[in-house]
C-alpha cells in the first residue's frame, strides 16, 4: 500500500457503518488481510478512529486548521505507527520472489491497531497533499458521505458515480414530469 491507499482506507472507516463486523468488513473489502481477520472488538477499537477522521474532515470543510491539526494529531498520537519492512507471505512461507512493502504496525497485531496507524497516517499525508479546501460531504439525498475532490475544476458534489447518477436521474424524471 502507498500513502493514496491509506488516504481512502481513513475516508472508508468515515464514512463506513460500524454497527456489524460485516458492514466494516465491507468498508475494508480492498483490504481483505484486514478484513478477513476483523472481529467486534477490532469494530469497537475502530469505531472512535472513524469518529476521529470525521472531526478532521468536518474541521477541514470549515477551513479550520487548528482543529483539523489537533484532530489529526491525536490521531496520530493514540494510533502510532510501528512501521515494519516486508517481504511478502509466499516470500516467507514458499520461498518466491519477495514482494517487498511496509506495514504500518505488527502484523501479528489484531488488524484495528493496523488500520487505525494506517487511516490515521493517510489522513495526515491527505491534508498535507490537498490542504483543507478539497473536503465535502456528499450532496446526494440520504447520503453524508465524505469525499476527497481531486477534479482539476474542484467541483466535485457527489461521493460516488452511484450518488451522482441517481440525483441527475431524479432530477431528469423531475423535469420531464411536469
């Protein structure tokens, strides 16, 4: 993983559903080292995480950067990266050629204390890329998921193609109803 992947690992948990392993498992799909081994107790210690990021992104949408700094901190602070140099699975168990890549934490750790150093991480390396002015909340009805804009023109709305579909749908149909 580089630094873009943890970035959307941490707007994941904010926006992910912590009421099921499941539902969490689902928001860490791309990650399924993670999410294979994720238990209610890793959803417990991430639950607070995903709170965290939401106070850096509601902060950032403010333009408020002593709070988007504090919140990113602390971040940081209470889910330190342990960083560990790797050489791959099939490298250390069947002798092919390594993959090498670096883990955030020990991989022998239960995958929250991972995922939390890596969200955390991401969302730091996030604000130092984007600053604070490409946050937003997703403008879809039933929808207050958080996105990163990084179209050229910043006009981004929407979290998703889905999101923007349907309200371009529903607003066609709204036209032509008449």
């Amino acid at each position: 993983m580089d630094n873009a992947d943890y970035l959307d690992v941490a707007l994941r948990l904010a926006n992910a559903d912590f009421s099921e392993v499941e539902t969490v498992r689902a928001a860490l799909h791309e990650e399924p080292w993670w999410a294979d081994r994720l238990t209610e107790r890793d959803v417990r210690a991430l639950r607070p995480v995903g709170a965290g990021i939401a106070d850096v992104l509601d902060a950032a949408m403010k333009s408020d950067a002593r709070a988007a700094k504090g919140a990113v901190n602390s971040l940081l602070a209470k889910h330190p990266l342990r960083p560990t140099l790797s050489a791959g699975h099939a490298h250390e168990h069947d002798g092919a050629e390594p993959n090498w890549h670096i883990h955030v934490a020990d991989t022998d750790a239960p995958p929250a204390t991972e995922v939390a150093a890596a969200a955390a991480w991401g969302m730091a390396h996030g604000i130092v890329h984007y600053g604070l002015d490409r946050w937003g909340r997703c403008a879809a009805t039933e929808c207050e998921n958080y996105y990163l804009d990084t179209s050229t023109t910043r006009t981004k709305r929407f979290c998703s193609p889905r999101c923007a579909n349907r309200m371009h749908v529903a607003a066609h149909r709204a036209r032509h109803r008449d």
